[in-house]
C-alpha cells in the first residue's frame, strides 16, 4: 500500500518537535476551571521556554467543558509571534468559526480508534465523527489554515479493552487523506507498554510517513517515558506533552496526567535531541502553574531539578 505523504513537514533526524498541551488538554480537566487571566499566564510563560508549538484551548461550548471558556479570546489576546504556532481544538464548525474569527492559523480535530470511546465522547460512531468535521477541514483548507488530526485509544480503551493496530492505521490514515497535516495518536488512559506502541507504530508506519505522525501519552501506570523511547526508535520525532503532568481525561476514569514536558525535555536532551528548550524557563513555568493550582508537580524531573536548585 503507498504511504500517505506530505513535503511540506520538515524531517530532521536530530529535532524532535514538542507540542505542548497543557493549556487545553490539561487544563480542561480541573475540576475548579483556571480564570482567564491564570491561563493566559500561563501561556506567556510558556512563550518564553523556546516551544515553539502550543495549544491555546478548545472551542467548545462553556456550558460543557467551563475549563476552555473564551478560549477563542485567550488566542486573540496573545501577543503575536511569528516563531510560534498557537493552535485551537475545534470539534466541529461553530468552534472553526470562532478560531477563525479570531485569526487562528492551526486547529485540531479529534476522533477515536474505539467505537465506543467516540460514542461517550462525542456521541457519533467513528465514521460519523468524519462527518461532523469534514466542514472543518473544507473552510480550513479555503482559508489556508492548518489542521491537526488526535486519535484517541490508540493502545487500550476504558470500555472495549484493547485496540487492534491496524483500526488505529485506518483512522489515522484517513485523518491524513482528508487534509490533516499531522496526526497526534493518543494513549488515552496509560496502560501501555512499550511492546505493544511497537506494533501500533509498525501499523501505522506502512501506510504513513513517520514525519506525519506523533505520540500522545498519558502517565498513568509511569510508562509515558519508555513508550516515547520506543516511539524514538521507531522514526517518530513529534510528541506532545503537558507543562506540570496537567492532564487526564473526563471519559478515561483513572487516567493521569500526560508526560510532563520537564520529563521529556530530561529524556531528550540526555539523549542528544535538539528540542529549542531553555531548562531554567521551562521550569519557572512549571513551578509558576503548580503553584497557581496548589498542588505538587507530578513530574520528577522538575521535582530533582529543585531540589538540587535549593541543595
């Protein structure tokens, strides 16, 4: 079968591209909803780490998720930086139109390789889930905007158990045919270990090029670190991760937080990867947002990190 391509994606061998999350898909799941001006902190913070890829919020309604309220305005007041990439999540083409309106450049679509994941998440089957974005990426590709496709349940779900690899290759390859640029795979709830990644990637990698696909992994049973190892040796070079750990997932009962980014940039830059990071910016913002939500940080490269600052 021919692999789905795209020229336009940079592959450097040595650079791994960090998407960091945490303002949408780890904030989007505290139970006290940040206010607008916390969030907005957080994300000028991050401006200054060198990421270069962030996820400004969801455009969705506030009544559901009251986390991502105004996140179409979040956007709108940030400063502009030609060297960063906000992007917005919008599920469908009411949230489009709001990321739109607002001179949003990239969004995010979602779907599930489980169907009964997208059921409780989205209330459509997968194919339906399709549907309700193909406007989406029609008026994106008009206005010359950016999608990025999110498969969740790559490994394992909460209601079906585990996921045959080749339905993550299907989804993904059909997010990819229908105009998505990258593809972000998703081990929603952390039960994965690094041998059973290996066979979604091997799926994945014979009908897509690796430069068109990226790692998504919760912390859940401690194992988001060997799963992007094996992710490293396998070609990929872009995973998302979470300032703080923040993360879960309202429709994955149990999952953590995602791979903090303190704990990726430790493996990374250990291992020889370039990553545009700046360690002592990295970590202010991690400090700042756990001490905004009151809670230790999760991650143990920040935790080694200050305690050798204070040493």
């Amino acid at each position: 079968m021919m692999k789905t391509t795209n020229q336009t994606t940079p592959n450097h061998d040595n650079f791994v591209k960090i998407v960091e999350v945490g303002p949408r898909d780890g904030l989007q799941n505290e139970k006290t909803p940040l206010t607008f001006e916390d969030r907005r902190n957080l994300i000028l913070d991050l401006m200054k780490t060198g990421l270069k890829n962030i996820e400004v919020g969801s455009c969705v309604s506030a009544k559901w998720v009251p986390q991502m309220a105004e996140s179409d305005q979040l956007y709108a007041s940030l400063p502009h930086d030609e060297d960063i990439q906000f992007s917005l999540l919008t599920p469908n083409l009411k949230g489009f139109e709001s990321a739109l309106a607002v001179g949003c450049k990239e969004v995010a679509v979602f779907t599930a390789a489980s169907e009964s994941f997208t059921q409780k998440n989205i209330n459509c089957s997968i194919e339906e889930s399709f549907e309700k974005f193909a406007d989406v990426l029609q008026f994106a590709q008009q206005h010359d905007i950016k999608v990025r496709g999110y498969v969740s349940c790559i490994v394992d779900c909460p209601y079906e158990g585990p996921i045959d690899p080749s339905k993550v290759a299907e989804v993904s390859a059909k997010l990819i045919d229908l105009g998505c640029y990258e593809v972000s795979l998703g081990e929603t709830i952390g039960t994965a270990t690094p041998d059973r990644v290996s066979k979604v990637w091997n799926a994945c990698l014979e009908r897509i090029e690796p430069q068109l696909l990226a790692g998504h992994f919760h912390n859940t049973y401690g194992m988001a670190i060997a799963n992007i190892y094996q992710s490293l040796t396998q070609g990929i070079r872009i995973f998302d991760s979470s300032i703080a750990g923040l993360g879960g997932c309202p429709y994955a009962k149990g999952a953590s937080g995602n791979v903090s980014t303190e704990d990726l940039f430790y493996l990374l830059s250990n291992m020889g990867y370039e990553t545009g990071i700046d360690l002592d910016a990295l970590m202010l913002a991690s400090r700042n947002i756990s001490q905004v939500l009151q809670r230790n940080n999760p991650s143990n490269y920040a935790n080694a990190y200050w305690q050798k600052k204070c040493a």
